[in-house]
C-alpha cells in the first residue's frame, strides 16, 4: 500500500484494478488471477521484485472500454451470451462521443479499494466526491452525458422538495442567493448543474481536525468541454452551507448554491491537500466514515457498510440501476459530419435599444389614461365593431367606456357573492369568455378588471365540451384559482346548454359562475364610489394565455408597470399620436392585437377599427377598403391577410393606401412572410402603398414585443434582407448564398430593438453562452417590459424568466435576468434583428436543426392551391429508435384522385429532401375538414399530432418512407459459437473468465 500511494497511478490504471478487485470479491476470478493480472498492471509503476522479471510479458487483453460500460451494479451483468465484435464496436463507437467516466464500485472485503465509495442515491451531488490521500491520485468521477446525468439533474431536483429539518443551515451569502432567486450567483450555478457542467471548487478551505473527522472532504472533476466558463467570477460569491442532521453532513444545494465562485487558488489547493493527507489510520487501514458519521476501519466488509448506509438514510435509486438497455448501444451512431459548418465569427455583444424617453403628459398608469381621456373627450371615438357586412355596428366611446367600466368594476367587487363573503376580491383572477366578432364588450370587461384590481385571463368561447384543447385551457383556469367567468348577452346565449337549460361543465374546466357584462343586466354604483385608480405597479395586470409545442397551456403573467412601459415603448417606436385611426385585423385577446389594439390605443386615445375574422373570410379585402373610407395612418395585420387580399384582388377602383403611415406585420418573425410583403408591394404599389410603410415586427407571450421596424419617411434607407443556406441554417451558422441556389432562406429584418431594452443571442441549449455573429441563437430580451412568470409554475419560470447569459470569458452580461423569447435568429449589421425560425418549431434530425415552417413552405410550393385544401397542411416529429422523425399530415382537396395525391406526395418527398436534406418519415393525407383546429380556423398542431400516435387521423392516403429517414437502424446479433464445459472448467480454474478476462 505504501508502495502504491508513494507513486500515484494514472486513471484508467486505477480503474481497471478497482474492477479487477471488484471482480475477487464477487468470485468472478481466483486469487492467482487477480495477483497475475494486478501484477501486469501496476508493474511499470512501482519497483518490482527480481522474482518478476522473470514473468512472462503476455499484453492484457482486456477491453478498454470495460471501465466506461460498467453500469454500477453488483449482480446482473450484461449476459454473455450476446457479446459479439459488430455489438463491441457499436458499443465503443457510442462511447468515443463521449467522456470517458470513472464509475464508482463498492469496495470489497479484507481489501482497500482503489476508488473511493461515493453514493449519488443518498443525494450527494454528482462528480463530488471524498479526497483521496493525494489531491492529484484522487478519485474524479467524470459524467458522460448519456451515464450519470440523469443523476444530477434528479440530486438538483430534490431539495427543492425538502422540508427544513432536511436543509443545512446556509451562511447569510448563501441564504441571499437563495431567498427567491434574488442571487444572480445561484441562478447560475443552478443553469449551469442543469446543462451538466462542473467547475473546480473547495468548499471548506480552513476545515479543522474535528471537521475531518465528521464531513465529507469535496472535490470535483474538471469539465473539458466548457473550460471557459470555469474561469467565471460573481460580484456574490454564495458560501457552501454545511449542516448535520442526524449524523450525516447534507448540503443546501438550492439554487446551486453548493458552487463557490470564483474558484480558489493553487495555494488553498495545497492547503487542503495538506490536510487531507493527514487523515487518520489504524494500522494499514485508512480511517472511512459509515453512514451515521462513525469512523471504522477499512478491513470491515464494505458492503455491510453500504447496508448500514442505506438503512439509516433511505434513498430512492436512479432508474437505470434496475436495468440495462442493451438496444441503446446496438444503434448506429450517427458520426458528425466532417463538411460541417461552423461559426467563425467573434462574439456577439449585447445589443441596446434606444432610450425610452419621458414624455411629461404620459399617464401614470394606463386606467388614470382612460379616466383622462373619458372625463376632458367623453365623446372621442374609441372602438368601432363591425358586423359580417363591414358596416359599423357599434361605436364605443371614451366616455361610453369609461362609465360601463367603472359600473362593471363596482359590479364584480360588491355583487357577487355576500357582503360578508364576496366572490371576488382584488387579486383573483376571473376568465374573459368573448368571441372574436364582440370587441366592445371584452374591452369594457378588460379596463372593468383593471379598475376592480381584478386579474382578467382572456380565453377562447368554447364551442363543444370537446373542443381541441379546451381541456388544457381548463387546467390553466383551475391552477389560476377561477371562479368567475365574464360573458355577452350573445355568447352567454350560443354556449352549450343541457337539457334544464343551464351551462355544463366543460371538460377539464372548474366549476365557473357565469356572469354578463351588459349594463342592463348591473347594478348602478352610488354616485360617492369611485374606483382606487393607483400608479403602476408590481401588481400583476393580466395573464396571457400560451399553448405550447407538446398542446399544454401557460399563463404568462405580466405586471401592471410592465404594462405601462410596454405601452409607452410602442408608442415611441411606431411613433402614436392623438386621434389616430388604426385599422385591427388580429386578434384583440392576445398579442399584437391586444397590444395595439386595445392597451396602446386607449393610452393615445386613438380610434380602433376592429375588422372581425368572421368578416375577413366573406371579404378579404374588407380591411383595406376600412384604411381606404377612414384614411387610416396605421392597420395590424398578418401575412395570411396580405396573401388572401392579393387573391381576391380583382383591381377595384374606389381603393387607396395613400393615407398609410405604417402596415404592421405582425407575424415578421415567420421568414416566409416576406413572400407575401414583396407581392403584396408590387401589387398594391399602384394605390398609394409606399414600401417603407410595411414594417415587419418579432414578438412572443414572454417577451411581448422584441423588435419592430420603425415607418420612416425616407424610402432611401432599404429595408434589411439576407440570402441564407439552409445547410448552414440546419447547423446553426450563418452563411449568405445566392438566390439562384434552391436550399436557401431568404429572410428580412424585424427592426431594431425596443427603447429601453437590452438584446442578446445565446446558445438555445444547456449554459446560456452568447453566440458569435454568425451563429444562430434564441433571442434573450432584459427589460421592464416583459412578462414575470409562468402562473405557479416556479421551476419553467426560472428557466424562462431568470436567464443570465454568460460571456466566453465568464462574466455576466448583465446583473438582471433576460427572459428567453423562443425566437431563433441573429443581430446583423446595424443592429437589425433578423428571425430564423421558432423554438416550438424547431425539429433535430440526426444533429441537424430543421424549422417546421421551412418544410410547410416547401410542401405548399409543389401545387399548393391543387392539392391541399386552403393551406391545412401539419408538420410534427415524432421519436423513433432514439431520433426525431418528420412527419407530414395535410388536408387535400375534394376532387382529388387517388392517382393525383401519390403523385403530389412524391414531388414532395423529392422536394424536401433535395432542399432541406432530409428524409419523411410518413407523409398522410386526411379529408378535407377533417384535422382539429384552433378557435381562430388554424390546425391544432398539438392535437393532430395526438391523432397521429393513437391512429386516429383515419387518412385516405399515406406514403411511408423509413428507409430514407431512420438510418441507424440496430445491427443484427452475431451467433456466439458453443464452448464445452471442460473448456469453461479451464478458463474458469485459470481465471480467465470476468468481466476483464478472455471470452
């Protein structure tokens, strides 16, 4: 022993005896063979005896890979039955991907392991484990990505539901980097032990003697992939809080707290090291720790120690311990491809918008805007609806909106409910149930909530009790605590009845108390009750409603400065003025149309004409005919609507848009909306439409609006526009083509950033790394604009809202947190932003990144209007043999033929895989109107994708193509020949037969 630790072996030595002693004390080979083989080992390392000269030098035949693909497990063992050269060669393939880990064993009995026994199920973080007698010979458990992360993503986890007796207590630096997320520090060590990162650090750097005797001694293993970021340093550096409970030293590892940044120097190094070699033995013993704390010599049996320890702290294992899949390391493994793409350019700085500058009569908060405007122009135009004509229907004005307002609001606070108990109190939350075609209603619904400090929740009129996601739109009313539901007279009419008359309660949803808003159906207020109209605060305004990639539903919560700001902002960038009349095609509950349409608006008293879909579907051209009869300066609409205008144009005469200071495009962020921008000008250049009006804009749920295109009123300055390789694309790189090159992407700027914002690009998976120019990223935005959180739903929200990305060098961007925006792109020159794709659209096919809405645009482009009925076309992946596959499902016309659909899904197989290089997993079409859609007339992605894995799509034609998709398929077994019993007899006497011997 003394020989062994006078001259310290290297790692993969260290291993091979640790499973060599392993292997004697479960019997799997005799002591002459483990003294041979150990022998062999370690003879190059310490001084041999002359009687060992004379040994034969016959090389260790064992595979090197046997330290890698041992799974922690006594018993149980991959069968041998099924070792072959093609699995071995799999299996070493998989492994050269990957790090190489040092597993840790228990130690056998009347012998001292070389590997020090760590023990991950009794939650001690991975990659921290007790220092050896030497800094540098001890043991440094190194994860592989696909081996021990699962184990720390679950360690990390687990604290958190913890009660406190269970929690050490934490010194005050640490408590702060706890308290809430306060501690920029915390946040990102816990993004950091997330993405499977670890970095040098010590904890206790002055330990005593006692202490030595009773904790642990941490050190980590060096991560090798991202070794910038171990030279991180914070303004806090959050102490490592150590407590003992019941014997056993646990610590608070909340918020990754147990990381000490910056890491120490060379000299608290030694110092420890020092220390740690003046552990204690009894005889040849080193001095070890049971479970409960108490020290024992190594000489009892190890795995009796191991029983003490799991009776006294229980644990709950990682899954993989109970079994292993083989099939795993059967499959291919897809090799990088060596023409690959990658960023060359330098790192991205974080790009500022201009300041948000301070108007001296911007309200306080948006309803003292609408107390303002409803009491000095009680008769300025504010909203005008119109029916499925296009003839106004009803015009709401300022004064009209504040006193139906103010009358709801005393409504909800003193007429539901008692007295004594009220239904309502300020704080809850209560649903907005409006349909499409009511604006006037749902706006006098919103600013009543406001005015009654009521969180109102927009959602969809459900129209069945089966409606397409309505069960998770359920889920999110029952999380946020609703019990009121505010309706029109009309929707309150159309909702489904049973047979008694009253309103059933739908699928998912809590049971809701439905309540009209319309004036004859409330109640007066007393002339002395006024509503208590604050300045914006922290308080939260509204929640926004999201459905996500896998059909879940979120709600955004935004705060009621956050409201204001936002506000403010888009009136510097698109340049409001009083009295302004925009035309609204969107849709007024959420986004862009709720932005515009209902929140700015009142705060610039501007006119809104609000173009309902039920209209646009009669008369496409409906919206530019209203710019045309109010000389509107402003419309909001999408791509969809500039496309169906230019469908149903037929060269009317009594248009024009000339009055036209600003057509925003709020979709811009999709990169196929240029298409419809470029036709759209050249067609309706001729009336008056000028081509720096059109400005396109980027936003999301989380972020609310983070980018726009400012109206100028130089055409001079071109708008900003790239021609980009889609083979680069799908490797994240930025890398400009020509447009006579079909694999390209041609995308247009979004505008610069929002006043008073702070824009930064950052790798979309693992640590938040800036990227560099040429690289494709997730847009990050930090700024008071934004949305707070996921509605009770702490752990997405720290994920999404407290982002803190980090430099090459390994400082902070900045000491506020960036909320990530789901938006894929880059900041070109000028500081213009340009938008790639989505996240939620993002499909990963062997390494390569792919944009759901890049293979729609190329499926619409083989005979789009021939085939697929109005556009309904899906696009989704699905998991097969460990890999995403693309699927495509679309709608084709009535009067297709069977012979004609084949002929369609083929051009569009050979499309796909010659633009975007890769192949179809299964191309189907369905009937027409048969696919779920959204309350607005889009396909339910989620829910056909559902369809699809339950087989209930029922489609008419179908084109299955695994084989130019799935290539990594499993290579077949190999027949092991029959080995007699005598022979085995041998083996086994020579010990040839293990884990690390002969086959």
């Amino acid at each position: 022993m003394a020989e062994r630790e006078a001259s310290p072996l290297p790692l993969d030595v260290r291993a091979r005896l640790a499973e060599l002693e392993l292997e004697l004390s479960e019997g799997d080979i005799t002591q002459k063979g483990y003294e041979k083989k150990r022998s062999k080992l370690i003879r190059a390392y310490i001084p041999h005896p002359g009687g060992m000269e004379g040994m034969s030098q016959r090389p260790f035949f064992a595979p090197p890979s046997a330290a890698r693909f041992h799974r922690r497990r006594s018993s149980g063992t991959r069968d041998e039955r099924y070792r072959s050269d093609v699995h071995s060669e799999a299996v070493q393939a998989v492994l050269a991907r990957h790090v190489e880990s040092k597993v840790a064993v228990p130690m056998p009995s009347k012998r001292r392991s070389l590997v020090v026994q760590t023990s991950m199920d009794a939650y001690t973080p991975p990659g921290l484990s007790p220092l050896c007698s030497d800094s540098s010979s001890g043991s440094e458990e190194e994860a592989g990505p696909g081996d021990d992360m699962p184990g720390m993503e679950h360690w990390m986890t687990r604290p958190a539901h913890l009660g406190p007796a269970h929690l050490g207590s934490t010194s005050s630096s640490s408590s702060s980097t706890q308290s809430g997320g306060s501690g920029n520090a915390g946040r990102l060590a816990d993004s950091l032990a997330h993405t499977h990162l670890s970095h040098p650090h010590l904890a206790h750097a002055h330990l005593t003697h006692t202490h030595l005797t009773q904790s642990h001694h941490v050190s980590a293993h060096h991560s090798q992939i991202h070794h910038a970021i171990g030279h991180l340093s914070l303004k806090r550096k959050p102490a490592l809080g150590v407590a003992e409970n019941g014997g056993s030293l646990r610590r608070s590892c909340e918020f990754g707290s147990d990381m000490l940044w910056p890491p120490p120097l060379e000299s608290d190094e030694r110092h420890i090291g020092t220390i740690a070699r003046n552990t204690q033995k009894y005889g040849n013993a080193e001095r070890m720790e049971t479970g409960d704390g108490v020290p024992v010599s190594s000489r009892v049996s190890a795995k009796i120690q191991q029983l003490v320890s799991t009776l006294k702290m229980p644990r709950r294992p990682p899954l993989r311990e109970f079994f292993v899949d083989d099939f795993e390391e059967l499959l291919e493994v897809q090799q990088p491809d060596p023409k690959q793409r990658r960023p060359e350019g330098a790192e991205m700085l974080a790009v500022r918008g201009e300041a948000l500058g301070v108007v001296t009569n911007w309200p306080p908060s948006l309803e003292a805007a609408l107390q303002r405007w409803g009491t000095i122009s009680p008769k300025a135009p504010c909203l005008t609806s119109l029916d499925t004509t296009g003839k106004p229907l009803y015009v709401l004005t300022y004064g009209k909106l504040w006193s139906r307002s103010v009358k709801l609001a005393f409504n909800i606070l003193h007429k539901l409910g008692s007295k004594q108990e009220p239904m309502v109190r300020p704080g809850d939350r209560v649903a907005l149930v409006f349909p499409n075609n009511d604006p006037v209603a749902f706006m006098v619904a919103f600013y009543g909530c406001l005015l009654a400090e009521v969180v109102p929740v927009p959602i969809e009129v459900p129209l069945t009790r089966k409606d397409a996601g309505s069960q998770q739109i359920g889920f999110l009313l029952g999380s946020c605590g609703v019990t009121v539901a505010l309706t029109s007279d009309a929707c309150h009419k159309g909702l489904p009845k049973s047979a008694t008359g009253e309103i059933p309660q739908f699928r998912g949803w809590p049971k809701l108390l439905w309540f009209v808003t319309e004036s004859k159906h409330l109640s007066k207020p007393p002339r002395d009750w006024f509503p208590h109209i604050k300045d914006a605060n922290s308080d939260t305004a509204y929640i926004e409603y999201k459905t996500c990639k896998d059909g879940s539903v979120l709600g955004v919560t935004v705060m009621r400065i956050a409201l204001l700001t936002h506000c403010q902002a888009l009136t510097q960038s698109c340049g409001y003025t009083e009295a302004e009349t925009i035309v609204n095609v969107l849709d007024f509950k959420k986004d862009v149309g709720l932005w515009h349409g209902i929140l700015t608006s009142v705060m610039n008293m501007m006119h809104v004409i609000s173009v309902p879909y039920s209209l646009m579907k009669v008369n496409p051209l409906s919206w530019i005919q209203k710019v045309y009869h109010f000389k509107a300066k402003v419309a909001c609409v999408k791509s969809r609507d500039m496309h169906w205008a230019l469908v149903a144009h037929r060269e009317q005469k009594d248009i024009s848009l000339s009055s036209l200071r600003m057509l925003l495009v709020a979709d811009g962020s999709n990169p196929w909306s240029i298409s419809s921008c470029d036709a759209f000008l050249n067609v309706f250049q001729s009336k008056g439409l000028r081509s720096e009006v059109i400005c396109p804009c980027a936003s999301s749920p989380e972020a609310l609006t983070v980018a726009i295109r400012r109206p100028v009123e130089d055409s001079s300055q071109p708008p900003g526009r790239g021609v980009l390789s889609m083979q680069g694309l799908s490797y994240s790189v930025v890398r400009v083509d020509t447009e006579e090159r079909l694999s390209v992407l041609t995308v247009q700027d979004v505008g610069t950033v929002m006043p008073g914002a702070l824009v930064c690009v950052v790798k979309p998976d693992g640590v938040p790394l800036l990227c560099k120019t040429d690289e494709i990223g997730e847009l990050c935005v930090c700024s008071v604009a934004t949305g707070t959180s996921y509605y009770g739903l702490t752990g997405m929200t720290k994920n999404t809202f407290e982002v803190f990305p980090v430099a090459s060098g390994g400082g902070l961007v900045s000491e506020y947190a960036f909320v990530r925006t789901g938006l894929l792109g880059f900041v070109g020159p000028g500081g213009l932003v340009f938008i790639s794709g989505k996240m939620d659209g993002l499909i990963v096919v062997s390494g390569r990144r792919h944009n759901a809405d890049d293979i729609i645009a190329t499926a619409l482009a083989v005979e789009p209007m021939k085939f697929i009925y109005r556009g309904r076309i899906a696009v989704f992946s699905v998991t097969v043999l460990r890999d995403e596959r693309i699927v495509v499902v679309a709608e084709q016309r009535p009067d297709s033929t069977e012979e004609d659909s084949f002929q369609w899904m083929s051009r569009v197989l050979q499309a796909i895989d010659s633009i975007h290089g890769v192949g179809v997993f299964c191309l189907g079409l369905v009937p027409a109107n048969s696919l779920p859609k959204t309350p607005l007339g889009g396909l339910h992605l989620s829910e056909t994708k559902q369809l699809y894995l339950e087989g209930g799509l029922h489609p008419c034609n179908v084109l299955m193509c695994p084989h130019t998709c799935v290539t990594n398929l499993p290579k077949p077994r190999q027949k092991q020949p029959v080995i007699g019993s005598r022979e085995l007899e041998g083996k086994a006497a020579k010990g040839r037969i293990g884990f690390g011997g002969d086959q």
